[in-house]
C-alpha cells in the first residue's frame, strides 16, 4: 500500500467489559491486522470508559459523563469503526447499547448523531456457542446503520471461542483468520477510497 494520504484512522472495540472476553481478543486481534493492512487502528477498552445507565433526569442534571466525552472526542478523530460484538442472549450487550446511547446525544450544540454519519465500520463477534454471536451482529448492524453509519456486508462470528484462539492471540482456523483479514483489508482500502 502506498502512502498517497495518510492511513485511515479505525477505532476499534468490544461490548464487553470483561478482562477475558472472547471478544475483547477478537477485537484486539483486528486491531493488530488493520495496522498490518495498512490502516492506523486505536483499540480501546471500554472497562476503562465506564458510564452510568442512560438516563434522561441524569443527562438534564449533570450533562454527558466525562468518559462520554472522551469517547466522543475519540471518535471524531477516526474515519471507521470496528467493533467486536457480543451476544447475550440473542441481543446485544447492554454496555455496547448504552455506549452507544451516550455517544449519540447532543453536547453544547453539536449532535452526537453527526460524530457517527458517514463513518464506514466493520462487525465481527465471538461466542462459545455454536453460532458465534451471529445474532447479535445483524442487531449491532441495524444500531449502527440507524445512527448513520456504513456498516460493510462482510462480517466474522467466531464460533466455540474457548477452542478458537491459540496461545499468541491468533485464530487457530485458517478460514477465519482469512475472512478477519479480508474484512479488515476491505475497511482500509474502502476507507482510503472514500477520502481519496
């Protein structure tokens, strides 16, 4: 890849808070193969960004939290998105939701709604179940598509994650460790594409 503009900025996280998500690694994994890529990825742990449950009488009160504010500050300096999605029961987490909740609320005039439009982002989970949080990824993908993000058609559900990952992080499945790739290599040049 050559460096005819500058690598595309992704942030890059999971809905879970958990030290030992399955997600989590995914997410990390990305991470590291975005920047192989080509792109600049920054992976974030939300665990570090705890928030309170959205709640409307809090907003009008205290105003968004402060890790709301650095999240949305984050965001505004990245083009993409990848986020590492887990399913409980059938759904989204609810940190991922109320994350999201957060980031989308006005701040001093500006809507958080315009932080996400024309972001392109990419969806991967990670399940010890058979399906590998494939139901949660076709919800993450309406949440986004519905705050104005481009979500890509290409996805990774890692199925039966406790024997997925090897010693170093990596999937032990050559097919998912490709599928992880060209998802990531499709956000990097899509993006390069968009800014060019």
């Amino acid at each position: 890849m050559t460096d005819r503009q500058p690598h595309p900025r992704i942030l890059v996280f999971a809905g879970s808070s958990r030290a030992g998500s399955y997600n989590k690694a995914l997410a990390r994994l990305a991470a590291e193969r975005i920047e192989h890529l080509g792109g600049r990825p920054t992976f974030i742990d939300l665990r570090d960004h705890p928030m309170p449950l959205y709640d409307g009488d809090l907003e009008a009160e205290q105003g968004l939290p402060e890790n709301a504010l650095v999240l949305r500050r984050g965001l505004a300096e990245h083009d993409g998105l990848l986020i590492a999605s887990p399913e409980y029961n059938g759904f989204i987490t609810p940190l991922l939701k109320n994350t999201i909740d957060w980031l989308t609320r006005p701040h001093e005039g500006e809507s958080g709604l315009d932080l996400f439009a024309g972001k392109l982002a990419g969806v991967v989970s990670a399940s010890p179940g058979g399906l590998g949080g494939l139901r949660s990824l076709s919800l993450t993908r309406q949440l986004l598509t519905n705050i104005g993000v481009t979500v890509l058609p290409d996805q990774l559900a890692v199925a039966r994650a406790a024997q997925a990952f090897d010693d170093q992080g990596r999937l032990g499945n050559d097919k998912q460790q490709q599928t992880l790739d060209a998802l990531c290599q499709r956000l990097v040049d899509t993006l390069h594409r968009l800014r060019g």
